[in-house]
C-alpha cells in the first residue's frame, strides 16, 4: 500500500479533480507525481514506469522527442496564437496541405478543433447543417454501434454505446438509434445496419463508427471489410459515414488510417491524439469539397457553419504536429509495428495459455489486450495498482487489461513489459492483497 509522503500529492489532493477517477481511492493509492518523460518511460523522484497506454493512447514517437521540442521552440518564439476567424498561418496551410495529401482522395477540407471529442462534435454538427441547407430537414438522426466511444461532450455522448461513462448525463442526451456490436457478430451488425438504413434513411444524417478497434468498449477488433460494407450501405442510402479514428490514427493499427485498411472515404474523418504526439491538445475533422460548398454562398443565405474554438489551428499545436509527420515520414513505422504486433500476439496468447483467468488474446498493430476473470473486491483496479510495482501504467477497461505502446517500442522494451505483466498476473492468480 502506497504512503502519502509527498506534500506536493497532498496539494494536488486538496485542490484537483482527476479524470474518470473516483478520488477517494487516493486516500489509499496515491497518484504518482510525474517529474520527467523520456522515450516510453515516464519518471518520479523515485521510481520510473512504462508508458504502456501512451499517455492515454496519445504519444506514438516517445516523449520529448528532440525535434518536436526544438519545433515547439522555434514557433513559440516566432508566433505563439492567433484567432482562426479571419487570420491564418503558415502552420495550418501547410499541415491542412499535408492531411489532405495523406488521407483518402475525396478529403480535401480541413476543419480544427482542439480534442478528440470536438472533432466528433464538429462532425455532428456539421452534418446537420448540410441536410439543412439542402433541403432535407428531416434527415437529423444519428447511428451508432453498441461497444463504440466517441468522446465525453454531449453530442459525442449521445452516439457512444458505452453506457459507463454517459448514463448520469442521459437528461442531456440526444436520442440515437444504437445497433448491435459489429467486434461481436460483424453480420449481425451489417443486417442491422441494412434494416435500419432501408426503412429510416430519409430521416438519418449519419453513420458513426470506430473503425478496426473500438477502444473504450474494450479494446475490441473489427475488420476492414465490415468498414468497407458500412461505407458501402451508407453510400446506397444517401447517408454520411463519420470515421472516428482519434485513437488509431497515424500507424497505431497498422495503416495511416483505418480508412486506408478498408480503401474506402468516409464523409467525415476525425484525427486528434497522434496527431500532435500527444504533446499538444490538436484535432481535425477532415471532409469533402461537396459538403464544403453546401455552405459557400453569399452571407445572406444563412449557411454560414457557425462553430468554433478559441484554439482553433493554434499555431503551437500546428507546428508540433507538422514535426509529428516529418518524423513518420522519415521512420520505418510500418516494419516497426507489423513486428510489435507479432511479439504482442504471441505474448498475450501465451499470457492466456499460462493463466486460466487470463482469454481472448487480440492485437492490433500496437495495441493488445486480455480479458481476465478474477474474484476478490475490485481485482482488476488493484491489479492496476500493482503494475506500478513492476513500472507498468495498467488501466482496466472492465474486465480487459491492455497495451497501448507507442509506435517506436523496441523488440526488447515489449518483451520486458510482457513479463513484467505476467509477473503481475502471476500474484494476482495467488490472490491480490493490495
């Protein structure tokens, strides 16, 4: 059991609230106090620990990556913010140039925002707008899919399936139709999805989906071909497909982009965490010329998009995610992450066949994960806990256990932190006591 013996914790008790955390439990498991960052390792004063979900499922190239901070210096000191209303920079045009040049043909307008929740919002939003201003006003529902998660602001909210995270706020939600999980039936899904578009597409703005892996729901997998059928049934009923791909976005799954995976172009993509590092809060929603220009017409027509951040392209975030893709472009991550995902798989199905409560081995590119049925109060977060004692940052998602290893994890690095989980697993067969 941890001791309180830093006064700096005891401040950070007294004053702030963290996230998805129920702060009482740090009365007896105390946050640790980050000093410094380096690679995938995150240090205290005392101690040191993997970052084994990077930085929650943000950082693919390490932190403090040499070039991205000498990129954050340079635009500090040359343009540090300004509005996006009517200003621009050179930071935005060329990133914008950049994502259009990388993501699917049919992409080509760049709308920013600051995190992963209001790129969704950007893209419900802007949905909407464009039934409205052509005519087809009662096109205003959405759907989603059981086991997806797309973010903690309302309308994202509202189109999670996750019921976890949003059930206190369902007085403010909005009502969306919720279809089978795909990583459970793709099939049934897909019929669903059919039946559903067959007899309320003309009231349906869009599909939203997480595609290859739905990550809150549980680290879950789905195929490329079940998003190129998704993408295939929307296109036959005239409704839009929202891609969120926040989380799996430059190389996590394997592919740039998911959309890539499954060779298809979505109506609406949304970026965000990998997309700066982690290292600065940054999101985009990437779209089409032809819904672009349902809103370009004289002022007087009132199809103006009346949405907006105050750090909108901020020039900070621009500039460090413009160092992001400069440092990708010049890595072999693909080779990188097609052999983690080897050592990955083999290692979590072997964690399977050594412990009884351990299933389901899964991987995908830089992401594996377990399902574990243990007894005994709250196992699984004390389990968490306990990773700290082996230097490994653990945060169940349920019942699953999960690595989310940055891109540029070493051979040597993965193996480590897998026997260190299976040490880890090993107490917790005995009974955790913690």
């Amino acid at each position: 059991m941890a001791k309180m013996t830093d006064p700096l914790i005891a401040t950070d008790l007294a004053v702030n609230w963290h996230p998805f955390m129920q702060m009482k439990d740090f009365e007896t498991y105390p946050p640790k106090r980050i000093t410094s960052a380096k690679g995938i390792k995150l240090f205290t004063d005392e101690s040191w620990y993997y970052d084994t979900i990077s930085s929650w499922w943000c950082n693919i190239l390490g932190h403090c990556h040499p070039r991205i901070s000498d990129a954050l210096a340079v635009q500090l000191n040359t343009l540090d913010h300004i509005m996006f209303g009517n200003f621009t920079h050179d930071g935005a045009i060329r990133l914008s140039q950049r994502l259009i040049d990388l993501t699917p043909s049919g992409l080509d307008r760049v709308y920013y925002s600051d995190n992963g929740s209001t790129a969704i919002e950007v893209a419900l939003k802007m949905t909407l707008n464009y039934w409205l201003n052509e005519k087809q006003t009662k096109k205003t529902k959405f759907v989603c899919f059981h086991g997806s998660y797309h973010g903690d602001t309302v309308g994202a909210m509202s189109i999670s399936g996750v019921s976890q995270f949003s059930h206190a706020f369902k007085t403010l939600m909005f009502d969306a139709i919720a279809l089978p999980d795909p990583s459970m039936n793709e099939g049934a899904a897909l019929e669903a999805l059919n039946h559903c578009l067959e007899s309320q597409s003309d009231h349906i703005a869009a599909v939203v989906v997480e595609p290859l892996l739905m990550g809150a729901g549980g680290m879950k997998l789905t195929t490329p071909a079940f998003f190129k059928q998704v993408r295939t049934l929307t296109q036959n009923f005239n409704v839009h497909l929202i891609s969120d791909e926040v989380a799996t976005g430059f190389g996590r799954t394997g592919h740039l982009f998911a959309s890539d995976a499954a060779g298809v172009c979505p109506d609406f993509l949304c970026l965000s965490k990998a997309l700066t590092n982690g290292q600065l809060p940054l999101a985009v929603t990437l779209t089409s010329n032809k819904i672009y220009q349902s809103f370009y017409d004289d002022f007087e027509k009132g199809k103006t998009f009346y949405h907006g951040h105050t750090f909108t392209a901020n020039p900070l975030g621009c500039a460090i995610a413009n160092a992001t893709l400069d440092i990708l472009n010049e890595f072999n991550w693909k080779q990188n992450v097609q052999e983690l995902h080897a050592l990955l798989l083999t290692g979590l199905s072997h964690l399977s066949e050594s412990f009884s409560f351990v299933s389901s081995p899964r991987a995908i590119g830089s992401v594996g994960a377990i399902d574990l049925t243990l007894t005994g109060d709250r196992a699984l977060f004390k389990l968490s806990q306990l990773g700290f004692d082996h230097h490994l940052t653990l945060r169940p998602l349920g019942s699953t256990i999960y690595l989310y290893l940055p891109i540029i994890t070493t051979p040597d690095e993965i193996m480590d932190i897998l026997s260190r989980l299976k040490e880890c697993l090993t107490m917790a067969g005995n009974g955790l006591d913690y």
